[in-house]
C-alpha cells in the first residue's frame, strides 16, 4: 500500500492544534483508535522524503499556485508574451513546481526545481513521472527539470543562465535555512542573475509575530489523517516542528528547531515506506523580520511589490487572526545597490 494523505483543504490555517507536551516520546498522545505499530528509524528528515511530502500533505498546492501564477502576471514587467520558466529553490518533493505544469500548463513554458538533497531529487522525479506523463513525447514530463545544487551558488552551476527565468519562488520556509545575511544575498544575487529584468521572486517565511514571541519556545504539530484508495482511514503522521526546549539565539536570530515525524499505521497495515516511520533531528532556521527581507533584497537587485498573510490574495499580511504567514513578492530591478 502506498501512503496518501487526506484529501488537502486549503492553506493551513494559523491555530494549528498543539500537540500534548506530556507525551515521552516528544509527538503528543495518540488519540483512541485500535492497536497500532511504530517502527522507529533515525536520520535526516530531508532524507525522507515520502515521510515530508506526507507532512504537507494538507496543503492545497494548485490554490497556492494559481496565487503564484496571479502575482507574477500582476507584478511582473518582464514581457509576458510567451509562457513562464518557473525555478523553485530548495524545492523539496517539488510540489509546486510540478502542480504549476499539471495544472497551468498553458502559462508555463518550463518548471524548474533545484535542491542539494539526492533523496528528494530522486522522489520529486518519480512523482513527476507519475503525474507529468513519460519523457520523450514532449509532453508536460519534458517541461520538468531537477537540478541539484545549492540554492546559494547557482552562479557555479552551468545549468542556470543569464535571465533563464521568469518567476521564481522560495517556499515552505525553506529560506529559513539561510542563517547569515552573506547567504541570503548570495541566494538572492544568483537568483537576480538568472531572472529576466521585471521577474518575480515569491517568498513565503513564518509571519514576523513568531521571531517577537520567542523568548519562550513553544512546541507546534500536528496530525495527518492517512486514508487508502476507497478513502478510508490506517493511520496518521505526527508532526512536531518545533518543541519546548528548542534553544534560540536572539542575536543570530536562529533557533535549534525539533522536528520529528512520526508515522502510525494500524495493526496489520503494511507500506512501502514501512521502514521509514519514525525520523526527529534538530535543524537551525532563521526567523526574518520584513524589513530584513526589504533592506537584504534591496541589495541584491529587487523591490518589494507586494505582501500576503498566506499564499492567498484574501489574507491580510496584518490580520492577527487569519495571517500566518510572511509571503514576500519581489521584483528583480534594473539599478541594484550592489
């Protein structure tokens, strides 16, 4: 059996449940369901990357593109004639670079994915396999590309350009991974280099409100339904990112981020990621503050056009009650500081 979701329901909405502090094993207290099994397996959560894009599964990926498409044809002054190249950075399992060709492929020329880690390469292509059709029949499948480099040094890959690129994107808050301000101009100046003057660089971070109420960490999950075929439920993934002990540097602005995943399947269940459920390691992320974002931009060769709570045109970037999340819409500019 393979592992699916339940079926997606929007943007993730800021009250997540929190999960019981007082559970040993650090992923909250199961609730009541029939015997269960948990096989346990360190390591690396990036290299697990069936156990990751489960973790996500909740969000609606064609909703949060279509919001993506819309702000690079509202904000870009690139010529627009022709279909976009899109360039997902630190892209992961590639969902939304994939869902861009699946579900906009008349506005899309090319769909780009780069990361540095092989296991979510080798995933994201197997799934574009599945959902983009076979290579070689120029279809959508010959659209999709994933190039594995580091998203601070695309300047040192042959791969990438000179103005390759017309909207580029940086999501899930994988910019939180880029912990000095050398890396974050270093990850926006070769991204300035490979976009065409007018494009558009969407950033989407955790909403400023968490880098200001970080004197105390606080622990954040939440659960994923796991459903078969005739959409019944096996299971859940437990998600922890972020807990109570979790250290923070409030000069670096970095914390020591917890994040555990755990997968629970039902007494007789089995799957083909059974020897891959259960991962928890400790991952330094960066909080911004907008006007970091704004000032780091602006010397690498962008403006801020525009801001969002989520990756939704209806969320208010200031809403205390529906905003979580800093999405960030930059143009490349022609004149930069640097």
């Amino acid at each position: 059996m393979q592992l699916h979701a339940s079926k997606r329901s929007g943007a993730m909405s800021r009250k997540n449940k929190k999960s019981d502090s007082s559970s040993p094993s650090g992923f909250g207290k199961a609730p009541e369901k029939p015997e269960t099994k948990v096989k346990q397996d360190a390591g690396n959560i990036y290299s697990r990357p069936a156990l990751y894009d489960l973790a996500f599964g909740y969000r609606n990926y064609e909703e949060e593109v279509r919001f993506l498409i819309d702000a690079y044809e509202k904000y870009a002054t690139c010529a627009k004639e022709k279909p976009m190249r899109i360039i997902e950075l630190a892209a992961g399992p590639a969902r939304h670079a994939i869902t861009a060709l699946r579900c906009f492929n008349s506005k899309v020329q090319s769909s780009t994915a780069v990361d540095i880690s092989k296991d979510m390469i080798e995933y994201s292509n197997e799934v574009a396999d599945e959902e983009l059709g076979d290579r070689g029949f120029g279809g959508m499948r010959d659209k999709f590309q994933y190039i594995e480099q580091d998203m601070r040094k695309l300047a040192e890959s042959s791969s990438f350009k000179t103005g390759s690129y017309d909207n580029a994107w940086i999501l899930l808050g994988s910019m939180q991974h880029l912990t000095t301000n050398d890396d974050v101009i270093n990850c926006f100046s070769s991204l300035s280099n490979i976009l065409t003057e007018g494009g558009i660089l969407s950033i989407e971070l955790p909403h400023p409100r968490e880098t200001f109420t970080m004197v105390e960490c606080t622990r954040n999950g939440w659960e994923v339904p796991l459903e078969d075929e005739n959409g019944e439920e096996y299971g859940e993934l437990k998600i922890i990112w972020g807990d109570d002990d979790d250290k923070f540097d409030p000069i670096r602005q970095v914390r020591d981020f917890t994040v555990a995943m755990e997968l629970v399947l039902e007494e007789g269940v089995e799957d083909e990621e059974s020897d891959l459920q259960n991962v928890k390691e400790v991952v330094p992320m960066r909080l911004f503050t907008f006007q970091e974002i704004e000032a780091l931009a602006r010397i690498a060769g962008f403006e801020v056009v525009g801001m969002q709570g989520a990756l939704s045109d209806e969320v208010d970037v200031n809403s205390e009650d529906e905003a979580f999340r800093l999405v960030c819409i930059l143009r490349k500019i022609s004149n930069p500081i640097m």
